[in-house]
C-alpha cells in the first residue's frame, strides 16, 4: 500500500481536493501543515526541497512528490478505479468538467474568497470584478445541475471533486448562501456530502487556520 504525505493548508480547496479523494478511496495519509500565511511557499528553500512551483498542495506517494491538482485527481482514479469515466463519452465529459473548473470556477473563486476574507483589506474593485465572473460560473454549474445528479451524469467523478471543494467552506468565506442563491447547486453539494466517508475540509485538514478578516 503506497505512504502518502500531503503538504497542505486548511483553507485551501485544492489540498482538500486530495485529502477527500485519498478519504473516499479509503487511503490514509500523513498531513504535513504549511505556513501559507507566513510565505513559506515563497521562499528559495520550500521550491528547492518541496515544490518548484511554488505551491500547495504537494503529494508525497512513497517519497515522489507529486504537485497540480488535477493530474493527481485522475491518477488516484485510475489507481483505485473509482470516480473515473467508463466510456470514451464519460471521459470526454469528466475532463471536459475538470479543465473548466480548474482555468474558472476553482480559478476565481479561490482568488474571490481569499482576497475577500483572508486579506485585510481587498480592493473593491478587484473584489466586485472576481465576483460578477464567480457569479457567472456558479451560473453555469447550477443549470448544469438542474439536469444531472453530477458533473457527467448519474455517478459522482473526480470533476466533482474538484468543483465542489472551494464552495463547500462555510458561507461566512465564500459570501454565498447556496441554498438561496443557487438550489442545484446546494441539492448537489448534499449528495457530495452524503458519500460514504465523506468529511469536510476543516476536519481533514486540521491545523492553524488564517485570520478571518470578512465581517
């Protein structure tokens, strides 16, 4: 059975991505805590030794750090066949979902949320722009949702995962009230969350959690 390690912080949706996944798959791993909020990530010695690229999360399987989200994701279904495509359609669906999320919904809404509640001062400008783009793509995910149970269809896959990591942090972060706003996409977040084995990000990912400046 492979040791993995996790380099992580708590609020960050795509550590969670991993952690819930290697969870799901019923796999265990050993959380490494990182200063985020204190820069570690950018300094000289953290991209020498941990991660040329300068960012979380990292995912040490048997020693071999492994870094980016996504490629991670489908190598850990592919590992232990679950929350993968089974058709050439499925697959086409599975990446077509992934890609988004990663280059729009995970892109700007982890920069929304961070600038909005984990930065003292964000610029309201900045702030309304990342927001009227997040308003667009939650847009798009809820009338997705409103015809399918999940991103390919019927069965839960890693574009799930992946989507659904940053807007299941408490509504006081991201500023939305899902259930509201968007009821798709709150119905969604519920199935997500009744997978067996399921916990959310801050029970996973324990550890010294950044100031929270939203008010």
């Amino acid at each position: 059975m492979p040791k993995y390690r996790l380099h992580y912080f708590p609020e960050s949706g795509n550590s969670y991505k991993l952690a819930l996944m290697l969870t799901l798959c019923g796999q265990t791993f050993e959380g490494v805590w990182t200063d985020f909020g204190g820069g570690v990530t950018r300094t000289e010695q953290w991209r020498r030794d941990v991660n040329p690229m300068g960012e979380i999360p990292v995912l040490e399987v048997d020693g071999k750090k492994l870094t980016q989200t996504a490629p991670i994701l489908l190598q850990l279904a592919e590992q232990y066949g679950k929350f993968g495509d089974e058709t050439a359609e499925e697959k086409f669906e599975l990446l077509r979902w992934l890609f988004w999320d990663n280059h729009k919904l995970t892109g700007y809404m982890a920069t929304y949320r961070f600038m909005r509640t984990f930065t003292p001062s964000g610029d309201p400008q900045v702030l309304k722009f990342l927001r009227w783009r997040v308003d667009d793509f939650l847009r798009i995910l809820e009338q997705h949702l409103q015809q399918n149970a999940f991103a390919i269809g019927a069965r839960p896959s890693v574009a799930d995962i992946s989507m659904m990591a940053y807007l299941h942090y408490p509504a006081d972060e991201h500023g939305y009230d899902f259930a509201t706003s968007h009821p798709a996409i709150a119905a969604w977040l519920a199935r997500i969350a009744a997978l067996p084995g399921w916990k959310p990000a801050y029970e996973l990912l324990p550890g010294k959690r950044l100031t929270h400046y939203a008010k």
